[in-house]
C-alpha cells in the first residue's frame, strides 16, 4: 500500500563521495581542489571515497565553492522556498 508521500533521500558516506567527485569535475586534481577548499588530497580522497564523512566547516565551503546547496550536498535534493 502506497502512502503517496515521497521516499526519503538516500544519505551515505558513498553517495556523498560521489557528489563531491561530481563537483570536482574533471579540470581539478584532487590535490587542486583540496587546496582551494583548506583540506590535504588525503582527506578529500576518503570523502570521495566514503571512507570518512565529511565535516560541517568542509561542506558550507564546499557550498560556497560550487553554489550546490549541503541539502544537494547530502541527499541529492534541492530545497525549494514556499513549497512542501
């Protein structure tokens, strides 16, 4: 029996990863990136990677950098004002 109501946003270290990877792209190492977000290329390898979560401080700027929301960040979705 379905309730109508929308599943929620799959939320794992893995699939975080790879919307961080995604926000990367392909132009920047991870060293590069690293740099431009304060963070050694080891420790974004294991965000990419889904061996580590990545901490507050490092997702609102990741935000900032890529203009992605740290709802997108996490779950995939965006957040939209004045709606359910």
């Amino acid at each position: 029996m379905s309730s109508g109501k929308k599943q929620p946003a799959k939320i794992g270290l893995k699939v975080i990863g790879r919307r961080i990877r995604e926000l990367r792209g392909f132009d920047l190492t991870q060293a590069q990136f690293g740099k431009m977000l304060g963070i050694p290329q080891t420790t974004l390898s294991k965000y990419e990677k889904g061996q580590a979560a990545p901490p507050l401080d490092f997702l609102v700027r990741l935000k900032a950098h890529s203009g992605k929301s740290i709802d997108w960040i996490v779950t995939g979705e965006e957040k939209h004002d004045g709606g359910n």
